[in-house]
C-alpha cells in the first residue's frame, strides 16, 4: 500500500480539482509522492484533451474590463452549464482576460499566444481542461478604443455567469445613458454602428431582395424606387444601432438619443456565449 495519507488526498484534490478516485489512483501509482501524482494527473487530462477536441463547447463566459484608450472582451468556452458557473472556470476566465489584454491581443491568435504566469494562454487554457475534464475554447476576443467605455454583462440566468457582453465605447461625460445603450445593444444585437459600416454587398443584396419583393406585389414601377429605399431602411434599423428605436422609448433613435445626451458613439463589440 502507498503511504500518503487523507490530508494528501485533499491537497491534490485542492491544488488541481481532480476528482476523488483519480486522485487517488495516481498517489498509488506514484507511491504517495505529490508531485509524481500531480504530474500523472495532468498527462491524464492532456491525452484526454485530444479525446475532446471534436465535442462542442455550446456554454461558457463573457468577460471584459477597460482600460487606457482601450476595452477588451473575451468569451471562454466549455461544455456544461455545470463547469461554466463553477469557481475555478471563472477564475480562469479572469486570468485570461488579464493576460489577453496586457498582451493588447486582437485576434484569438494573438490572445493564445499572450503570456500567462510564465505560460501562454492556450497553454494555460489546456491545462486546466485537462484537470477539469471538459473541452475549454477561447471562440473570440474583441478589442474596442474609444475614450470612454460602458461595459455591460448581462445574465440570462440567475445561475450562471454572464452570457451576454457589450463593450460601447464613446466620447462624452454622460455614463448613464451610454449605460442604457450598451444595455439596448445587448437586447436588439446590432451588427455595425452605423448604415455607412454595412458591407455594400449586403446592401445590395438586400437592395435586390427587397426590389424582387416589391415587384411580385405588383407595386406600380414608378413607386418603385421610393418603396425600395424605404424598405431599404427598415434594414438598416435592424443592423445599425445608430438606426434603431431606443428600447426604452421607441419613439427616438439610439442616434437622437446620444446627440441629446451630449455623447458621441464611436464603436462596440457584443458576444453571446454559443452565438
């Protein structure tokens, strides 16, 4: 029988999180030495990282912070809804996000590339997967400068950590309507800020749909054009946000409502986990 002890089960279990029967195997294997356990344990949840590359990673975090001239915002990955609210999931979520934004990373290249204690993130990521047994994925990482920011994050559930993330950046002094906006963004999931940043390929696209609409319902053609632009802009309220009906008061655009608020917005970035 292995000599180590139940208080050295408990320091494994504590140092790594692994589960009570893995742990206990590998201070067997390992003839009681901690260290020999701990490395046993990582080599069995990296072999066990390969075996989970193909799983989906459908749950999982928001987080964001600002900083000088910049906000950064990242959504970390997992697989259950279980792992996702759990301690050492968030806690890892912070770290990367740390590093992820020292770094000044704009790209999920760049964020796994980033150093982290000595390690890089990917590596850092990896290695806890392994402990906790589920597939981690780093999906995206968004960068925004502006002068001033609102970041809001936004639970669906009570239970979990925030699922939805909006960073708005803006110039101005007025916090608490640009905290409404960031809140409206999170809600109505604008694609651009405004109809000049839509891709003119999707505006012709739409432009072409709209024009095919309006003809197989016999519109007369010399209407045609005025009912194209107009259709046109009930588009563009759907993916500008400078564009769109406030959610608090839809009798004024997000744009009339900056422009009164004395703010100028000038980018954002949302994520929602798994969309």
């Amino acid at each position: 029988m292995a000599d180590f002890s139940l208080e050295d089960i408990k320091t494994l279990r504590e140092r790594l999180g692994t589960g009570m029967v893995d742990t206990k195997n590998a201070l067997v294997e390992a003839g009681g030495d901690l260290e020999k356990a701990t490395e046993l344990l990582r080599l069995k949840g990296a072999k066990g990282n390969a075996k989970r590359a193909d799983r989906s990673t459908s749950e999982g975090v928001v987080a964001a912070k600002a900083g000088d001239g910049s906000a950064t915002m990242i959504e970390l990955a997992c697989e259950t809804d279980f792992v996702a609210k759990g301690d050492k999931f968030i806690a890892l979520s912070e770290r990367v996000l740390d590093a992820v934004a020292a770094a000044g990373a704009k790209t999920v290249e760049e964020a796994l590339a980033a150093d982290l204690g000595g390690k890089t993130v990917a590596a850092a990521i990896d290695e806890e997967a392994a402990v906790i047994g589920e597939k981690f994925e780093l999906r995206r990482v968004a960068v925004v400068e502006a002068e001033s920011f609102e970041i809001y994050l936004h639970k669906t559930s009570k239970d979990l950590p925030p699922q939805i993330g909006v960073v708005l950046g803006y110039s101005g002094d007025n916090a608490e309507v640009a905290r409404g906006i960031a809140q409206h963004i999170s809600f109505a999931n604008p694609a651009v800020l405004s109809r000049e940043d839509v891709p003119e390929a999707d505006v012709e696209n739409e432009r072409r749909i709209v024009e095919e609409i309006s003809r197989g319902e016999g519109k007369p053609e010399a209407a045609l054009p005025k009912i194209i632009e107009g259709r046109l802009g009930a588009y563009y309220k759907q993916v500008a946000l400078l564009e769109q009906d406030y959610a608090r008061d839809n009798k004024v655009t997000i744009a009339k409502v900056a422009q009164d608020a004395g703010i100028t917005l000038t980018g954002f970035a949302r994520f929602k986990v798994g969309a």
